[in-house]
C-alpha cells in the first residue's frame, strides 16, 4: 500500500533528480566537459604516397559569459595545440547566440579572436564565417581573426602544399547570412565560384563549411567536407534522441560521418551554447579529423 510518506520520499527523489539533471545539463556539460572526437576517413582520392592529414575541428564556440569566457576559450586553444595536428580550422559562430536575459555579459570580439590566436598548426589555422557572425558584426568578427593571422575563406580556395602534402582547401561563405541591402533569402554561399578555383583532377579537396546543408550540393570532386551549426542537436534524449536540430535535412545531417553517394561529411557538435544555454546528452567537443588513402587510416568508404 502506498503510504503518504512513501509518497513524500518518491515526489522528493523525482524533484532531486529533476533538479540535479537541470543543474547538469546547464552548468556541468556545457561548461565543463570537454571531449576529443577522432574520425577517420580514408578515401580513393587521397595518394597512397602522401601522407594522412590531421585535422582538429573547431566550431560554434559562442564566446559569452558565463558559458564560455575567455579561460574557457584559452583552456580549448591549449588542448587543441597539444593534438599536434597538422591543420586547424575553424567553422564559425565565434560571437554570443544566447538573450540578454540568460548572459552575464558578452566575450569582446578582441578578447576572444587574441585567444584564438594562439592556436598553433604547421599546415595553418583557417576559419569560415557562421550565421551568428552576420547576425552580430560581421566586419569586426572578420577583422578581429585577421588580425591576429587566422585567414577567413570565404568563397575561397587555396593551394596548400607542404610537408609531402599537397591538396586544396575551401572555405564557404555562410549559407543563412543577410548581408546588408540584400532582400532576399540566398545567403552568402557561393559553391559554383567557390570550387571553379579548385585547377585540376586529381589534388584532394576539403571543404569547410559552417551549415551542413549545402552537402547535398557538394561534387564527388570534394574529398571532405567539414560542417557544424547544428551543435549536435545540443540535447540527445534517451530513447527519444535530438527533439531539435537547426537542419532543413532533420536527423540526416545532426552529427557525425555522414557518408553519401562517396562523398564524405563530418559534422561537429560544436563547443558552445545557442538559444537555450544548456547541453545534454551532446558535451562539447573538439573533433580530430584523420584523413588520407584508403588502406591509410582504419575507416574505408
């Protein structure tokens, strides 16, 4: 028989359970925890002579307080130099997503790009642009990463030829961007243009992208493309899984190799909070990227 203090003790637990996963998912996870995602990717169109590239990922980093303040930043910026990757790149969303109301203060964009700024790659450290970025100032978010020496691609390709490696990489402009004066929905992606400066057939091709939407755009021409914006859903149900992701695609495109048609994609969870600053089930991360010749690395395609 259900006694009322047997009631009591059950009400009490559920509170206590209810507010320790809410205390979790707002405070531990998201400021907290910090995993290192390895993906691996072999593919026909890397040479079997060249070795494998190592890719760290960065994305979604939202710098705001107290979510992600600059020691937070500094502490990611350290444990990314310490892979000792052979590139770095960025993909978007540096500035605040988060309302007023649920933010002690904002990161300033000089504060967190001088962070960012101490990362460390002997192939480079590349950024793309994120829809936040163009929602906020776009101009200042782009100087303040070219001042301190990372490049902004954005509708751009570059030769990058070093180290026994020798591939193109480019970057995209943002896919939801409102530049100033346009009335219409077209973003500031240019795909076409983008890989019209991609010379020859054989080099290997990654892409960096901050949506992952435009995958199903992307030539089996790319050998990679490397996404981010959806923060893996930022809450992963038991049993239920991600109620929500920022994809017209849904699920397709939420997070991790997505592999389609031989053509390959990583999507990353990301490292900061949008909308509602909470993470569950999805902890922020840093993603290593492993990439080269079939037979070279443990995935296949």
């Amino acid at each position: 028989m259900l006694t009322r203090r047997a009631l009591l003790k059950g009400a009490g637990a559920v509170f206590l359970l209810g507010f320790g996963l809410g205390a979790y998912s707002v405070v531990i996870e998201p400021g907290f925890r910090l995993e290192l995602k390895q993906w691996d990717v072999a593919h026909p169109s890397w040479p079997a002579t060249m070795p494998a590239l190592r890719i760290a990922v960065l994305t979604d980093i939202h710098a705001v307080e107290p979510w992600m303040p600059v020691a937070r930043i500094s502490h990611i910026v350290n444990t990314t130099n310490d892979l000792k990757a052979d590139m770095i790149v960025l993909l978007g969303d540096f500035v605040a997503a988060i309302d007023p109301e649920l933010r002690t203060g904002i990161v300033p964009i000089a504060d967190w790009a001088t962070v960012l700024g101490g990362l460390r790659a002997p192939l480079g450290v590349f950024a793309v642009l994120g829809n936040h970025d163009w929602s906020d100032d776009i101009a200042a978010v782009r100087g303040g990463l070219e001042q301190v020496g990372i490049p902004v691609l954005e509708n751009k390709a570059i030769k990058i030829e070093k180290a026994r490696r020798r591939f193109w990489l480019a970057g995209l402009g943002d896919q939801l961007a409102r530049p100033f004066g346009w009335q219409d929905d077209r973003g500031a992606d240019n795909l076409p243009g983008t890989m019209r400066q991609v010379k020859g057939d054989h080099d290997p091709v990654i892409l960096l992208v901050h949506e992952p939407d435009i995958f199903v755009k992307v030539p089996k021409r790319v050998t990679l493309t490397l996404a981010g914006h959806t923060h893996g859903g930022q809450v992963r149900l038991p049993l239920i899984g991600r109620p929500i992701v920022p994809s017209a695609y849904g699920q397709r495109f939420a997070y991790g190799h997505i592999v389609e048609g031989g053509r390959n994609m990583i999507v990353s969870s990301g490292l900061g909070v949008t909308g509602i600053p909470m993470r569950f089930g999805v902890p922020p991360e840093i993603a290593l990227v492993t990439v080269g010749a079939v037979g070279n690395v443990e995935a296949t395609v």
